[in-house]
C-alpha cells in the first residue's frame, strides 16, 4: 500500500505529459512552403525592359514604366547636361534633367545613373573613359 500511492501519484503526473508531441497526423510531412521569391527587383507590377542604348560610352539602359525612346533622350540629355556631369574625384552626383532626378555611383564598371520621376525609373551605367 505504501508503494501504491507514490505509483499512483507518478501516474497522475505522468498522464497529462503523455499527450504532448503526439498526435495521429504525420509531423514530418513538409507544411505548405512558399514559392521561391522572384529575382526581380521591381515592385509588384512593374516590368523594367532593356532597351539599346545606342550610344558608344553608355550601356545596361533599362527603363520601368518609361518606353524606350523616352528612356534613351534622358540618358543622352544626362550625358549633354553640364550640371550632370560627375566633378573629379566625386563618387556620386546628382542633377535634374528633363523633370527627372538622376543619381550617379561610380563602380567598377563606369557610373552608374538611377533618373526617376513619379512612376517611372531609367537606369544605364556610363563606361570609363
């Protein structure tokens, strides 16, 4: 009797935790996983395009929501606007041209230049000289 009841009583205890972790359902079975995310890095609905740039000391024009005409005369009145231009020894500049904000980084490859307006973005890299 004596060891009944210290039996018991482990019994008791035991009982609720005997329930934990289990279950019929299988839990190894992978839960609903979600695509792999896009590589592109336009908002939801926006399509950049490439477009040729036609232009010997520019390259990689991409226009969002810009046709490509459209996209080609601000990057030439990038290149022809004297305010654009990048001072020396600057790694950045800025400048509006034809009601675009432009922004330029220098990289490995040449500047690269992001213009946008509401809507609507160009980007092209200019070669090193």
């Amino acid at each position: 009797m004596r060891l009944a009841t210290p039996l018991a009583i482990v019994a008791l205890a035991a009982a609720p935790l005997s329930g934990c972790g289990g279950s019929s359902s299988d839990e190894s079975a992978p839960s609903r996983s979600t695509p792999p995310a896009s590589t592109s890095t336009a908002p939801i609905g926006a399509s950049a395009k490439s477009c040729d740039s036609y232009a010997v000391d520019a390259e990689a024009l991409r226009a969002t929501n810009v046709p490509c005409d459209q996209a080609r005369q601000v990057m030439y009145g990038w290149q022809r606007d004297p305010a654009c231009a990048k001072p020396a020894d600057a790694s950045r500049t800025s400048c509006l041209t034809r009601s675009y904000r432009c922004l330029g980084a220098r990289t490995d490859r040449g500047l690269a230049v992001s213009c946008s307006r509401a809507g609507e973005s160009i980007a092209f890299v200019v070669k090193k000289r």
